[in-house]
C-alpha cells in the first residue's frame, strides 16, 4: 500500500498548493513532511480570500487540518511508484 508520506517525501523542494478544511488555501514549496502529517513549508502565500494574501518565509502546517494537498506532475517521472 502506497502511503501518502512516501508520496510527499518524493515531492519535497517543489511547489504544492495545500488546501485546507476551513477555506484558506497555501502555496509554497515543500521543504519535508513528517509521518503524521505536519508539512514544513518555505516561501508562503496564504489566500484567506481574493483581497486577503498573507506573504511568509516559513510555515508548518498541522496534518489534521489540511483537507486536500495538490502536486506537481514530475516530467519523466512516475510520483507514484515506490
């Protein structure tokens, strides 16, 4: 069984967006993930909505709260073989 850990440590150092359960949306890129889920981010763009953008160097986002996680399509690669 493919785990979404394994997943998320072939998508470090690229650009994810992270959407959460209550509305706001993250962009950045994916420094590390760890097993339960917490994601450790660097050059952040938090969307709380269209007129709202907070800009941050760091940023971990606790695993319980994200709701859908986006990543790139890797060029060449297979993201999900393990």
């Amino acid at each position: 069984m493919k785990s979404i850990y394994n997943i998320l440590k072939k998508t470090a150092k690229e650009c994810v967006e992270i959407r959460l359960k209550n509305g706001i949306i993250i962009q950045g890129t994916l420094e590390k993930s760890n097993r339960i889920g917490n994601l450790y981010l660097k050059n952040v763009k938090i969307i709380i909505s269209n007129d709202n953008v907070i800009n941050c160097y760091d940023l971990v986002v606790r695993g319980n709260s994200v709701l859908l996680i986006t990543v790139p399509k890797i060029p060449n690669g297979d993201l999900y073989r393990l």
